[in-house]
C-alpha cells in the first residue's frame, strides 16, 4: 500500500496547505484548534 493511501485511512480531515506564510501566521491559523494534549488528558 502505498504512503498517500496508508495516511489517508488514519487522517481523514487533514488539508495541505502549500501556501508560504510565515511562522507567526501559521500560529494564529491553528491557535483556535483543540490542542492536542487537552484532548489527551481528558481521555484519561
């Protein structure tokens, strides 16, 4: 199986963004997001 397909199972809502922006606003597009550790310890 091939490693596009392999991922594509697991990662179903996954985007690739292949835009060039810098460190800072590549932070604030994701700082709305569940973190992934929160997340984590709630399981628990």
């Amino acid at each position: 199986m091939e490693r596009a397909e392999v991922l594509d199972d697991y990662f179903t809502d996954i985007t690739v963004v292949e835009e060039d922006i810098d460190e800072a606003t590549g932070w604030q597009r994701i700082d709305d997001l569940p973190g992934l550790w929160e997340q984590a310890f709630e399981e628990v």
